[in-house]
C-alpha cells in the first residue's frame, strides 16, 4: 500500500468524485482526457467508486492507474458494501447477498433495504466482513485512502436477532446511532491494523441532526469528517437530492467544521451537483465564490456529475472557482 501523502496536511486540498461512466465500455483515452483536466484544474486527489463486483473484473484497474499515473492521489468510495453506505453503482453488493443470517429487520421482520438487503451494525461479523472486502479493494487499487459515504444505518429500528441478543431489546434510533458509531469504528481499526498509513474520511446528510454530526465526528480511525449537500441555504431551492433541506449554507456546514475540528479532524466536504438544473446551478456559482472564502482543509466536488444541466457550460466554470481556491495562497 503507497504512503498517504504528505500534502494530505496542507490548509486545503482539492478532491474529485470521479464515477467513470459505463463499466462495461472503457476507451483509456477518454480516461486520460478525464484526468488531464482534473490535473489541469489543481486537484490533489481523486475518488473512484469500487463496488465489490469490480473486484470479480472491470475497468476500475484501468481507471485507478491513470489517476495514478497522472501523479494524483487516488481514493477509494467503498461502495454498497452490506447496504451501509452510499456510493457507485446500484445493485446490492455480495456482502449483503452471501450473508442472510446478517440482516437487520424492522419492527415487522422484513429485511432493512437500502438498495438490496441491509446487514445488522450489531451482527458481530459486520464489522470484519466490511474490513475484509475493503481490505481486498486496498490491496488491488493501492488508494491512500477510502470515504465512508452517507452511513444509511443512522436511523430507524433494527429487530434482528443480532440486535435484540446485543442490546436485551430492539434497537431504536438512539442504538442504531450509537450501533453505527461503533460497527464503523470497529471496521476502522481492523483496516488499519492492516494499512497502517491509509486515510479514512466519512461524511453524512449535510441536514444531519446535530447528534448525528457529533457521534459520527467521534467515530475512532478517521481522518476526516463533513458532509455532502448544495451550495445554498435552506429553503432557497429545491432541486436535487434532499430538495432544499441538504445544503451547505447558513451555518449547515459550519456545523460539521466545529464538530470535525473538535474530533481533531480535517473537514470534509462534497459539494453536490448532481441532479441540478440550469437554475440552480446558477444559484449555486453565484454562492459559491463566498463560500470558498471560508472553507479550509478538504473540498470535493462531482466531475461531470449524472443528471447536470448544460455539463459542458457550468463543469468548467466550477472546476475553475475550485481551482482558484486550491491555488490560493494558505496560511
């Protein structure tokens, strides 16, 4: 496993989500342009999504080369994995297919969902098979580092056996918070007894409660923390995910800042603009130069994101606002 490099320290560093398009056709020279203008832009690192049917063969090996080729960090998104967190693609991972007797369940004993069966945060092999296959993506790509995208677990009830024999009882949204925490922080350790200088970040709902945000900032193993929403205030449009509830102004994501630095954390943060019109792809640029004013330590944003308007008119002129910001001078 390659160090995790040394500007990983700096005042700011600049992040891509880079989801490469349709696995199943891959022409390298596509991927190089892809790069080139990451490269050309001022970005430090790039995020892959891996699910684990790309361990079984793909493209990803391809993609994860080039990124490093191009002297760029590469990062992982753990993607799927037991239905826990976000990510790329869409179908359940085979974490949650081979492991029935890990279900979570509701009040009714379904199986929890999130995009395919949901694994129990309090089945005592959860953790080991997160770190398993997360381990086997490490050893494959070679990232310095991974993000735990938007934790699904937070919420709801689990009544599995594996909760009720943990807790005497059902666990509620006080446990699944508190379940989580812990299911993450054991995943964590065992990941780097084995990568030792791998970087773990995670971010949640920029519309967390302030619970949430302070639980998941103490969660033991990462290196950074945030969350991932638009860039304007609450109310003020509701286009995208999370309508106009998952924003980053007005103090949102401040809220994740104070909580990331008082866990001795950087602060992390994705700025969605997947899913967006013109309108509000106007409205996030005419916010945006303000809101780098203030922001430090990790900025991610989405390279040519699904379902953006006009890509070929407003991707440039966020990867330049992102750039200026990266090239600042630091202090």
């Amino acid at each position: 496993m390659n160090p995790a490099p040394d500007h990983y320290c700096p005042f700011r560093y600049l992040s891509v989500y880079y989801f490469h398009g349709q696995d199943l056709c891959m022409v390298p020279r596509h991927v190089e342009e892809d790069v080139a203008w990451m490269r050309d832009h001022a970005v430090d690192g790039v995020f892959v999504g891996v699910h684990d049917a790309d361990l079984k063969g793909g493209n990803t090996q391809l993609v994860c080369d080039t990124i490093k080729a191009a002297g760029l960090d590469l990062w992982l998104i753990p993607s799927r994995l037991g239905g826990l967190m976000a990510g790329w693609h869409r179908g359940p991972s085979f974490l949650s297919v081979e492991n029935p007797d890990w279900y979570a369940r509701d009040a009714r004993m379904n199986i929890r969902q999130c995009l395919g069966p949901q694994l129990s945060v309090f089945h005592p092999q959860t953790p080991m098979g997160l770190a398993q296959v997360t381990s086997e993506m490490i050893k494959r790509f070679q990232p310095v580092g991974i993000v735990w995208d938007e934790l699904k677990s937070l919420n709801g009830e689990d009544h599995s056996p594996a909760a009720i024999e943990q807790l005497g009882r059902p666990a509620g949204p006080a446990d699944m918070l508190a379940g989580t925490a812990a299911c993450f922080g054991r995943t964590n350790a065992l990941l780097k007894e084995q990568h030792p200088a791998l970087k773990i970040a995670c971010f949640i709902y920029a519309h967390s409660s302030q619970d949430h945000i302070d639980t998941c900032a103490r969660i033991p193993g990462l290196d950074a923390f945030g969350c991932d929403g638009k860039c304007w205030e609450p109310g003020e449009c509701d286009e995208g995910e999370g309508a106009g509830h998952k924003v980053l102004l007005n103090g949102v994501d401040a809220r994740f800042r104070a909580a990331a630095h008082a866990a001795g954390l950087k602060h992390f943060t994705l700025l969605e603009t997947q899913l967006l019109g013109a309108t509000a792809l106007d409205l996030t640029l005419d916010h945006l130069p303000a809101y780098l004013a203030e922001k430090q330590d990790h900025l991610t944003y989405y390279y040519y994101p699904y379902g953006m308007a006009r890509p070929d008119q407003y991707m440039p002129r966020i990867g330049q606002l992102a750039a200026q910001w990266r090239r600042a001078p630091q202090g």
